[in-house]
C-alpha cells in the first residue's frame, strides 16, 4: 500500500511538472510581447528636432498606456521613408498624408486605426508682401517654387492649384526643393523662390513677426486628415489599446499636453472608405518611387 501511495505521490508530482512545463514557454511568450517595443516612424514633413518634440509626448503617453514602449524613428527624406514603410517592417506605427497611407494600406497592409479630427487638412501658396503679387494671377509666368518635395502632399495639392491657375512645373515653372516646410517659406524670403507650397497647419504655428511678413495667395481643396495607421505585424489586440489610448487622450493631462505638442484638436475613428479619394495620389507616388507595375 504504501509502495502503491509513492508511485502515486511520484505520478502526481510529475503531472505537475510537466503541465508546468507545458505552460512555461507560453509565460516566457507573454514576457517577451510585452517587453517588445512599437516603433513609431515618423515621415519628415519639418527638421528632426521638430519632429521629436512634437511627437515626443505622444510617445511617453501611449507606452504608459499600452505598457509597452513606444519609440519614435525618423528618416532622411521622403523617399527614404515611404521604401522603409513599403519593404517593411521597418515600422509598427505611422503618421502620415491620406496619399502614402492609402498607398501602405494597398501595398503593405497597413490598417489605419485612428485620424487627427477635423474636416481635413491643405496646403497655402505664400510668397513675400513686399513682392506684391496679390494673388496668383499677378504672379509672373516664370516662377520660382520652393516646396518640400515631389513625394509630399502638401506638393501635389499646391500643384493642383497652380496648374489650375496657369502655373505649370516644366513649363512656366521651376521647382526649388527644400528639406521641410520651414525652409519653403523661408525661401520666399530670402528671394530664393518667388513662391511656396507649405501646410497650412504649419503656417498658423509661424511665430508673429515671420508670418506677417508672408502674404497668403491661394488655399488649395481639402484632403482627409492624416491617419495613424499600424502595420500586418502588429496583433489586432495592441492596435485596440493604441487606438482606445488615441480616442481619449483629452481625458488626461498628458493626453492634453500630447495634443498640445501636435497642435491636434484630437484623434476619432476612420470611417470606411474615407481615404480611397486619394487613390489619384497613390498612383502618383507609385510613379515617383518607381514601383509602377511591380
């Protein structure tokens, strides 16, 4: 009998341990996600310093949230960053223009799980008062046009409104790269181009005494507001969390001080379909990165 009761004890203890061990690996996984990090890639639209400070909050506050760090990571230039987010998975997490998005959501999976509220975001022509050209039509037909890049939206919306206005790259027209919208306007004023194409969001953070040096010519029509979206890698349960922390960042002071950072009134949910308007733009992308057909 108590032979019997040793073998059981024995059996009983080994159960345990197997079923412990059976288990272990899946503590072990558990630990692991959460010590994983959400890369949050940032598309250059101002210096990098900008960027950080702009977003910087953001990040700390989602991390808390979430409990899982969140890390900012920029880019070079456009290009750069818009292959890193195709060829992936360079990024868990993006802010960008309605174009690239709908062109990762097509390409690489990308899902948008939250967008900056609001009717819609577009870019102003501006050049310097003292040039006096009072609107586009008495800008002269051989202009000077500094914007932040061929890849950027705020580009091809001001392009849009140049061309239907007479002004045409190539042909009464000559583009003056700069690397932010910063820089765009600045250029105005250095007499480095006649005119520029920046975000009008940008413009109404200029600081007093830069902006009133700045005339305003044109506005261009109004895009979907820019998305947040998290790529296929990310698991459907943390990108509720993101989104959940997103929705409710007025809730808080550091969800206010978040906000502030952006200058965003806030973050609501994409309603379906609401970027499919800038398919136009996503093939013009496609063309420029040279994926046309791949």
């Amino acid at each position: 009998m108590d032979f019997c009761q040793k073998i059981l004890g024995r059996l009983a203890r080994a159960i345990r341990l197997a079923t412990l061990l059976s288990i272990f690996p899946l503590f072990q996984a558990t630990a692991q996600a959460e010590a994983d990090e959400i890369v949050f890639g940032l598309i250059p639209a101002l210096s990098p310093e900008v960027m950080v400070q702009r977003y910087h909050p953001l990040a700390e506050h989602l991390s808390k949230k979430i409990g899982i760090p969140v890390r900012l990571k920029g880019a070079p230039d456009y290009a750069a960053f818009m292959t890193r987010v195709l060829s992936g998975p360079e990024y868990d997490m993006i802010i960008t223009g309605g174009d690239f998005y709908r062109l990762a959501e097509r390409r690489s999976g990308f899902r948008a799980i939250a967008r900056v509220d609001g009717p819609g975001v577009n870019a102003i022509i501006v050049a310097a008062k003292d040039d006096n050209f009072g609107s586009l039509a008495g800008v002269r037909k051989a202009v000077r046009v500094a914007t932040i890049g061929e890849l950027a939206l705020m580009h091809r919306l001001g392009t849009q409104t140049l061309r239907e206005n007479g002004i045409v790259f190539n042909e009464n027209a000559t583009l003056v790269p700069t690397p932010s919208h910063n820089a765009a306007m600045l250029s105005v004023l250095s007499d480095r181009a006649d005119i520029a194409i920046i975000a009008a969001p940008f413009f109404d953070r200029v600081d007093a005494d830069i902006r009133d040096r700045i005339e305003v010519l044109a506005r261009t029509a109004l895009a979907p507001h820019h998305p947040i979206a998290v790529s296929p890698q990310v698991p459907e349960e943390v990108a509720v969390r993101l989104s959940e922390a997103l929705f409710h960042l007025k809730d808080t002071p550091e969800g206010l001080a978040a906000l502030d950072a952006m200058s965003f009134p806030g973050f609501v949910a994409v309603e379906p379909g609401l970027y499919d308007v800038m398919d136009w733009a996503a093939d013009d992308i496609e063309k420029l990165l040279g994926l046309e057909g791949n």
